[in-house]
C-alpha cells in the first residue's frame, strides 16, 4: 500500500512541471512550425489543462464558508465543492482525449499533468 502512495504522490508532484515544460516547448517549437490540426489539438489540450489548474483556486476562494465543529453551513459547502470537482474532471477527461490527437512530443507531459492534476483535485476536496 505504500509504494501506491508514493507512485500518486510523485505524479501529482510532476504535474505542474509537465505542464509548465509542455507549455515551454509548444511556446518554443510547436508555435514556430507551420500551423497544422495536430498543434491546435495540442494547444486545445493544454489550454484545458490549464483551466482546469485555476480552477481550484477560484474554487477556494468561492466556496461558501462552514463550521466544521457545529455543521453550519456544511452540505452548501461540500455541494459547492463537488459541482467544481466534476466540472475540473470532466475538464481533465476532455484534455486527456484531446491530447492523443496532438504533437507526438506533447502527449506524455500532457497526459501526467492530466492525471496528477486529478489527482490533486480529488486529494485536496476530500471532506
């Protein structure tokens, strides 16, 4: 059980320095080529990745507030929460498709950002 722990906590470590590489080499190389269906797959599959990143934050400063020792206010809070969660992990699931159509260097640091990131989302909401 804890090589499992590590294995998921290594990924959602990576996420955010694949995601900032990939966005370096498409900035770098992929926008310098000549413009082809694969790049605008790739730009669409980063973009959402992206999206999906600021969406935790803007989460957390949007949830509405909850007494944890007393439940007030607590099913809004974990409602809230949930709707933003299914929202970032269909995001994720969109980009994570998008990606196999993409440039072939992109697909493997998209792919980790894809599910470290998920990973994060659904290891930070947690009640």
């Amino acid at each position: 059980m804890r090589i499992e722990n590590d294995i998921a906590t290594v990924i959602v470590l990576l996420a955010p320095i694949a995601l900032i590489y990939g966005w370096y080499v498409y900035v770098t190389n992929v926008r310098k080529e000549h413009s082809s269906w694969r790049s605008r797959f790739s730009l669409m599959s980063l973009g959402l990745v992206s999206l999906a990143t600021v969406l935790w934050p803007l989460m957390m400063v949007l949830a509405p507030k909850a007494d944890w020792t007393t439940y007030v206010g607590m099913a809004e809070q974990v409602r809230f929460v949930y709707s933003f969660v299914r929202l970032a992990l269909g995001i994720l699931s969109l980009g994570f498709v998008l990606c196999f159509f993409g440039k072939p260097r992109l697909i493997a640091t998209i792919v980790v950002s894809c599910i470290g990131i998920a990973l994060f989302w659904l290891f930070t909401t947690m009640p």
